[in-house]
C-alpha cells in the first residue's frame, strides 16, 4: 500500500492537539478513531510519512478499521482525504474543524513510492462498511459441548500449533465464534490463523477483526482469502509499481514476491534492487527476469545491496575483459593463401 502524504501549513516539534477536539470530538469517538486521528496529526507534525497498513501495525488494528476512523473523522470534517483517479487513498488533508472548507496544502508536495492500493479502500467502499458482527456471550456449558465436537479438536489443535500456547477459555469462545457465528470452514480457520501469525499477530482480538473483516467481504474459501490477502500486501504492489505494473496484481505475481521474500529470504531493498535490473534490462516478462535475478543472487550467496553491487561490478568486469579478448582476435591479421598455388603444388608431388 502507498505511503500517505499528509498536508501541514506550519511546523512544530510538539504534536499540537486543540481543546475544540478534546472539548467536542473526543467523547462520542471510539478508541480506535482516536488513536488514529492522534497518529495522524503526529506524523503530520514530525513531517514523516505513514500508510494505512503502518497505522494498522502500529495500534493493532486492521486496515478495514483504520479506513473506517479515517472516513468517521472525514464526516467530522477534521480530515479531508484526497483519492487518486482511481478513487483511492492518495493524500490526507487535517482540517480545523470549524469549517468544511479544505486546507491549503503546503506549496511542495512530498514524494513517497507510489503503489496502488487494494480496491478495498476506495472511496465508494467507505459508506457502504456494515456494521461489524460481535461475537455472542458463550457460556462454559457451550464451551465444553464444542469441545466435544470432532472439529473442534481439530481445529484447537490448529490453532494451538500456530500460536504456540494453550488455548485459553476466551480464546475457544472465539474459535466458536469463527466456526458457528461466522460460519468459517476448518480450512478457512487454518488459513486465517495462519495468515495472522504470519503478519506477526497472535492475538484472539485481532484474529477475530481480520475473520469479521472477511466475512463482510463475503469470503467463504481458503482460495478467496489469499486473493484478498495478497492485494494488503504492501510489498507486492511496490514490486508491481517498480516493474511498471499500475494494475491490482495477478494471484501469479503475487506468488512470485511471495515466494522471493518467504522463501529466497530477500529483503525489500533486495527485491526492489532487482525490479529495478529487470525494468532496465527488458520491456516484457519483467517478473520472470527479477526471478532470475534473485535465483542468482542466491546461488551467489548475496544477501544485501553492497554484495550485489560488488559482483554486478565484477560481472561488468568480466564482461569487458571478455569483449578485449575478443577485438584482439578479430584484431589479429591473418595469413593470405594462394590455394590454387598450393593445390597444384601438392598434385605436383
């Protein structure tokens, strides 16, 4: 997902929050709506860039949530939110609150990487969120019945493996949750669990956000899953971006940076450092010739910018010295023959 520029028409070195916002807006916003609008106004203070996915990270949250706060505080006219032709996220303006009238930016606009964003926070998305599903007030007696269940220990199996601990009474009610009140296969409560481990989550709380998230969407496959999951992929859009990709990525493209940093073990700066040979390199079949690049840098053992500069010099090298050796050949004038002298010369013996 792209960075986020936020707009400011002075500095300060201190986050500056008004008494209108504590006095007026603080009491009817939920927790999440506030740490937002806090972050936002410290990041625009500190002059630093930010995302939605890093807003997510940071609080614990997920990104449906994050868009949500970002359209709450839109509708209070605190924060005017500026969309691409595309009709996503681009830019964020703070407002004063007072008026609906937007800020004027400042004259110079800050560059950050530009990638597309997933569709899920175009601006259309916003009004039509439905109101989350909360999960019931499961008693001990329902606790123990799902145990009892053949699924059941399955999939607490499952999920004590990924989060590496027993599962805790709290923690079944929403494994029952995700299984009777949302309806998600064993399969899909895999996936799920997986999927939040691998992001560095191991919460219920947050488990329970990305699986409500999901049904909203109307995911109900492992396969419809990791179709939404790789488009909040941060990472994947950059690579798409620094290939000259401006479209939503293929689930095979996805596979392919997936595959570079989970399995080669590459860093982003590695990947992008790769992308940008490719780009450089070829017009067409540009993913296939990053993988290439990569794949060779792992039989190099390479595993960071300087190590990759060190042997592209060496190869540039080589590759002249190659190219003397042969001008010297073709340099070399070679011998004239009279063949028809030598022929009848040798008929002659």
């Amino acid at each position: 997902m792209s960075r986020l520029t936020i707009y400011r028409d002075d500095y300060s070195d201190a986050t500056i929050v008004s008494n209108q916002f504590i006095d007026e807006y603080m009491e009817n916003a939920n927790d999440a709506q506030i740490k937002v609008y806090l972050y936002l106004l410290r990041m625009m203070h500190a002059n630093l860039p930010t995302s939605i996915s890093d807003i997510a990270d940071k609080f614990n949250h997920t990104e449906k949530d994050v868009v949500r706060a970002l359209s709450y505080w839109e509708k209070k006219n605190l924060v005017r939110i500026e969309y691409d032709e595309n009709g996503e996220i681009l830019a964020l303006h703070m407002q004063s609150g007072v008026s609906s009238a937007p800020a004027s930016p400042v004259s110079q606009k800050e560059s950050y990487p530009e990638v597309s964003q997933p569709k899920a926070v175009k601006k259309a998305s916003a009004p039509e969120v439905q109101q989350a599903k909360s999960k019931p007030s499961y008693s001990l007696d329902e606790v123990a019945s799902f145990q009892q269940e053949e699924e059941a220990s399955q999939i607490i199996f499952i999920a004590e493996q990924y989060l590496g601990r027993v599962l805790t009474v709290p923690d079944i009610k929403t494994i029952i949750f995700l299984y009777k009140g949302l309806h998600f296969s064993t399969d899909l409560i895999d996936y799920l669990i997986e999927y939040c481990v691998g992001k560095g989550h191991r919460e219920m709380r947050y488990i329970e956000k990305v699986a409500i998230n999901w049904s909203e969407e109307k995911i109900t496959t492992v396969q419809q899953a990791k179709q939404q999951s790789y488009k909040y992929n941060k990472i994947v859009y950059t690579v798409m971006n620094a290939l000259g990709r401006t479209g939503a990525p293929t689930e095979k493209e996805a596979d392919f940076v997936n595959r570079w940093e989970k399995e080669y073990g590459f860093t982003h700066d590695m990947i992008l450092a790769a992308c940008e040979k490719a780009a450089l390199a070829v017009d067409k079949n540009r993913i296939e010739y990053t993988d290439g690049i990569l794949k060779s840098w792992l039989k190099q053992n390479i595993h960071n910018l300087a190590e990759a500069e060190a042997a592209n010099k060496a190869f540039s090298q080589k590759k002249k010295t190659t190219a003397a050796k042969t001008s010297s050949f073709h340099d070399f004038k070679q011998r004239k023959y009279d063949y028809d002298a030598l022929e009848k010369e040798l008929l002659s013996n």
